[in-house]
C-alpha cells in the first residue's frame, strides 16, 4: 500500500502515525507564505519498525511548490524503488531523491528554472538512522553520557532517609525516593547524584558555498562562488554563480529544483548511516536552516534535551529559540521560515499531532493516543 502523506503544520495538513514519540513545529518567517514542509510516516512502506520523517525548505518565487512537491512524492518514490525493495535503504533514499528531482523539472505545475528546495530525510529503521541530504536543513542525534560528580561535590551521610536518584535526561530535576533501612545505612554510604553531558552527532553536512570541498566542485565545473555586491562592495552570504554571470546566486551547491542551474549545483544527496543506541541516543532533531542560521547544533541539543520528555513541546523550544536568535543578531532584519521535527528514540507512544495555523504563522497542536492501524486516515486540513 502507498504510504499516507503528512506535511508541517505550516503547510496546513499533517497526517502523522507513529510509534516513536514526536513533535513537529513551524514558524512563518518575514515572507508572504511558509515554504518550508516535513512528513512523518511510521510503519513506513509497511516495514513494522520503519519511520520515515523529512524537512524540506523552499526557496525562489515558486519555492512553496517545490517543498510540496517533494513531500508528497518523495515518499512513494522511495518505497517503489528496486533499491528499497531489495532491502539496500541508503541507496533506496538517494536514488528517490534524484527521481523526484527529475520529476520536479519536469512538472508542467509550476517554473522551478531558479527555485527549489532543500530535502533532509532520516529513515530510523530498527536500531539505524538513514540520512540522504539536499541543501543546509540538517540532521543531528541528541547523544548523551554520564559523569560522575567531582568529589568535592559528594556529600556523606549516614543518616540520610532519602537519596537522589539520578536525573533521567530530559526529565528536569532529580527525582527523590525513599531508601530502604536508611537508618541501617553505614557511616561511609555517600548520597551521589549522576550529571549528563550532551553531545550533537551531526548526521548531514550542510551544502553551502563556505564547504571547502563543495566549492571545488562548483568551481571545476564553471561555477563562481561570490557575495553580491553592494556599491562595489561585498554583501551577504556566499552564492553560487554561472561563470561571469549575475545569475543565479544560489546560496546552496545542492538543491532540488533550480533546473536553470547549470554551474555544478546538483541534486545529488550525501548519505549516512548511523547505528544509533537509545540508552544514549536519545532523539533526533531534523530542522531546516531557520534553525541553523543563528544556532549551534550543539545548543539545539543542549535546548532539546531540556524538554524531550515533551517533545511538541521541545520542537516548539527550539522553534522559538531560533526566532529569538534571529531578532538579537538583526532587529532589523528578515527571519527565516522554522521548522522543527524531534523525534524521541526512547519513547514508543502511538501519538497523533493535529495542527492549526495561527495568523503570525505559528501552530498548536492537539495531542491524543491512537491506535495501531494499517494505514492512518488523512486529517482534516486546518483551514
């Protein structure tokens, strides 16, 4: 059975079924529209232990198209292919990439010659992550450890009638619980309490212009790279441009879409594999570079972790985290679209996330359980 599509909430429609607890946000940037779009599918191509979830971040007039585009054909494109089937995931998620790329050329619905969209998908299968990447939304684990406390911090106590057990990451502080014959406890028992450092595991290098090895590449097949100018002057980010022309000025060296892009900007996903272990993997964060632009992987983490007990909640944290880094880097700036997909490798609630647009562009969403099915039912659109 093809599998049921879902999109951000942004995008008004998200048909979400999974057995890994999830949470999904977007915010409108400065622009007229969101262009920005994500899916969430589980049991994904009818694989009991398969979730499927992906970003993807339009850009150009016609760039809302192009995002759309893919997350609605990306999905199928992938299940039906000899790679996939066959049970090779990683070359199944790239060549579907590069077939829906193809397909959005082709299609008579809309002028992509310079707009497009970035595409981020991780399949977590069993105890895998799969990442194919297109463009600067990213991929990174929340990976975390345990250390233990300096010993000046120990304290001893013989006497004590409760101990701290150790704080179960992401839960918030430390839970207390009572402790058997505390009074027959030793003089030398100590009452310890376990910290947790957090580590991002980036699992997709951005393709942005800055990437020494992506500029060779631009370069070697006639490609320029360049700030724009103002008054003679650099201004802005790096871009990619067609030899001595003024055009395109794409701020990727990989993209969906952009078929009038001739200068080595391509399609072509990078891909990686990674053997993730829930008991210090603990989620997954997809965002598109709403997030990245003013924001560290490892503060995104570090951000996540705080709230992944709730993850709607951490995917609204982070959300509006990257919105507040935007306005204290330029007031007076523009501000990206912001998506946010956390994925919780712990948790295996069946939950199912209902989203309503707001006026400002952000969303909310209704959290209820659901039960097992084969193949979820569309919901509603928002409005």
């Amino acid at each position: 059975a093809s599998p049921v599509l879902s999109k951000a909430p942004g995008s008004r429609a998200c048909t979400c079924l999974t057995m890994l607890a999830y949470g999904m946000k977007t915010i409108k940037g400065c622009r007229q529209e969101n262009q920005d779009d994500a899916v969430v599918l589980d049991r994904y191509a009818e694989f009991p232990d398969a979730t499927l979830v992906g970003v993807f971040d339009g850009h150009g007039v016609n760039g809302k198209f192009a995002s759309k585009f893919i997350r609605v054909n990306v999905p199928g494109t992938i299940s039906r292919s000899k790679e996939f089937v066959t049970g090779n995931f990683a070359d199944g998620l790239a060549k579907g990439l590069v077939d829906v790329n193809n397909q959005l050329k082709r299609s008579p619905d809309s002028d992509v010659t310079y707009s497009g969209s970035t595409a981020c998908l991780a399949l977590v299968k069993g105890s895998k992550v799969i990442v194919a990447n297109v463009g600067d939304s990213r991929a990174v684990i929340g990976h975390v450890t345990s250390v233990d406390p300096p010993a000046a911090d120990v304290a001893a106590s013989a006497a004590a009638s409760t101990s701290t057990s150790p704080t179960r990451p992401g839960t918030g502080a430390p839970s207390r619980q009572k402790t058997p014959n505390a009074g027959a406890m030793r003089p030398s028992t100590v009452v310890t309490e376990t910290r947790w450092e957090w580590t991002a595991v980036n699992l997709s290098d951005d393709h942005r212009p800055t990437r020494p090895d992506e500029a060779t590449r631009i370069e070697e097949a006639g490609g320029r790279i360049d700030c724009m100018r103002l008054d003679g002057e650099p201004y802005g980010p790096y871009r990619v441009y067609d030899g001595d022309k003024d055009v395109p000025g794409c701020m990727l060296t990989r993209s969906m879409g952009d078929c009038g892009v001739s200068c080595g900007v391509i399609a072509e996903p990078e891909v990686r594999e990674y053997d993730f272990d829930p008991a210090v993997d603990k989620f997954l964060i997809l965002a598109t570079d709403g997030v990245w632009e003013h924001l560290s992987s490892e503060a995104a983490v570090h951000c996540v972790a705080e709230h992944i007990a709730e993850p709607n909640n951490a995917a609204k944290t982070l959300a509006e985290m990257a919105w507040v880094a935007w306005q204290a880097a330029d007031p007076e700036g523009a501000i990206d679209d912001i998506t946010v997909v956390i994925i919780n490798l712990e948790a295996t609630t069946a939950i199912n996330d209902e989203d309503s647009d707001d006026s400002d562009g952000s969303s909310h969403y209704r959290k209820k359980k659901v039960q097992k099915a084969r193949s979820p039912s569309r919901m509603p659109d928002a409005g």
